[in-house]
C-alpha cells in the first residue's frame, strides 16, 4: 500500500479497540455527528435483498444498521485497517482487508456503494482510483453514497489558518502524521462526471467549528441542530463541516 495508505491502517489499528465507545450518547459531539451521518445516508432507502458494498466499514457501523432494518440485506465490506474489522460483528466470509480497486468480491456490482468517512484519508490517486472502481461495480440503477470533509466550511478555514485542531484534539484524526483532504461539491460533481456519474442529492452535515465542538461539545450540538433545521439552505455549504453525496448513473 502507499505510505499514506500504511499509516491510516496503523493509526486505525492502535485504536480500534473501543473505538466504536467514542460514538455513544456520553461523548455528545462525536454521537451527534455519527448519528446524524448514519441516518442522512440510509434513510431514503429500503435495503431488502440489495446488494451493499460498505468501503472503510470500519467496525461495523452501516452493517449494524442495516441487518438492523433489512435482515435480508446482502452486505459486504472492506477495510485497510484489519483490527478495526475485527472489532465488528460483520461475517468474516464477507469482510475484506485491503484497498477496495486491489479485491476480487464475489460478487461484480453492487446495489449501493458506501464509503463513509474515508475520502479525508485518501490521496487524490486513491480516491480517484475508489471512484472508477464505484463506477465500474455500481449497478443499473445502483446509488453511490460518499461523505467528505467540506473545504468551503467555516470549520475547514478554521482549522487551517489557525491550526487550531492539532494541539486541542489530540487523539483526533487532524493530530496525526498522516495527511487530511478536503473538497468543495463542485470538485466531487466534476469527479462523479468524469466517470459516468452524476449526483442526484447533497446532503450538509456537522454544523459545528472546531475547536469548540469539543471544548464545549453540548452547547455546540445544540447549535448545529438549530442550524441544520432552520439555517437558509443557501448558507449551509459554509457552515457545515462535512456532506454527502448520493451519485448514479444518469
């Protein structure tokens, strides 16, 4: 794998285990994002008998939510970080360690494609290379759903003029040695376009700033949930930390 690739796998491996207690309701920042993300990319959607291809499961979020609601969802997964699968409660015949474009599923292509939370890991080369592989494997009439950190939120400006996340988020993925990425919805739009895609739905996530979202992490849910609520829809790309994308084939 490359070097970038390695020490995401690393990092992830050192804290997988209790990983998934960072998203419980006591720890109200992280909850509030990782609930509100769950939710937006699945609701819209009944998984009975469909095809899922989860890319970064991680340990075992989506699965969990979709045995959950469809037990008849035909899942399957992968990850770079082996210990964070093994922290899941997915099948082992259908979790797969590596990068995504380098596994043979037994299966050819896939109702929905997820990838949630791994485009801010990815290297342009390997999120380019993710895409052609979601273009290749995506059914007809199969949906793309894909989060990023959004490069045209507050959140974003914050964290790179004042570098303020490093030193107070200390166990936060902003902290470590391996590199971050960001994107504005029109670079991901021309992305979708250039391999037969097309989005058919934005979703803004994560109206929080850091660092406040986890020095005072009530109050700033609290503020987000007003703000994803009531805020002009026009002023949702600058204050919120992240979206996602929900793409096929036009």
């Amino acid at each position: 794998m490359p070097e970038q690739s390695n020490r995401v796998s690393s990092y992830f491996d050192q804290i997988s285990d209790g990983y998934s207690a960072r998203y419980e309701e006591r720890n109200a920042f992280h909850s509030y994002f990782f609930r509100q993300r769950l939710k937006a990319a699945t609701d819209r959607f009944v998984f009975d008998a469909k095809l899922v291809l989860d890319i970064g499961a991680g340990t075992g979020a989506l699965y969990d939510e979709l045995v959950r609601r469809s037990p008849t969802v035909d899942y399957f997964a992968c990850d770079i970080s082996p210990q964070m699968l093994a922290q899941s409660a997915i099948p082992a015949e259908r979790a797969f360690v590596g990068r995504v474009s380098d596994i043979s599923f037994p299966r050819d292509s896939f109702d929905f494609i997820y990838s949630l939370g791994v485009t801010t890991y990815q290297e342009p080369a390997e999120l380019a290379a993710n895409w052609r592989f979601i273009a290749d494997h995506l059914a007809p009439k199969g949906t793309a759903v894909v989060s990023f950190t959004n490069r045209a939120a507050i959140d974003h400006a914050v964290r790179t003029v004042l570098r303020i996340a490093k030193p107070i988020i200390k166990r936060g993925v902003f902290g470590q040695s391996f590199a971050t990425f960001a994107y504005r919805v029109a670079e991901v739009s021309e992305m979708t376009r250039a391999i037969g895609l097309e989005i058919e739905a934005v979703k803004f996530l994560n109206q929080t700033v850091s660092p406040f979202n986890t020095l005072l992490p009530m109050p700033s849910v609290a503020v987000a949930k007003a703000i994803d609520r009531h805020a002009p829809e026009a002023l949702l790309p600058f204050l919120s930390a992240d979206f996602v994308v929900f793409a096929r084939r036009p």
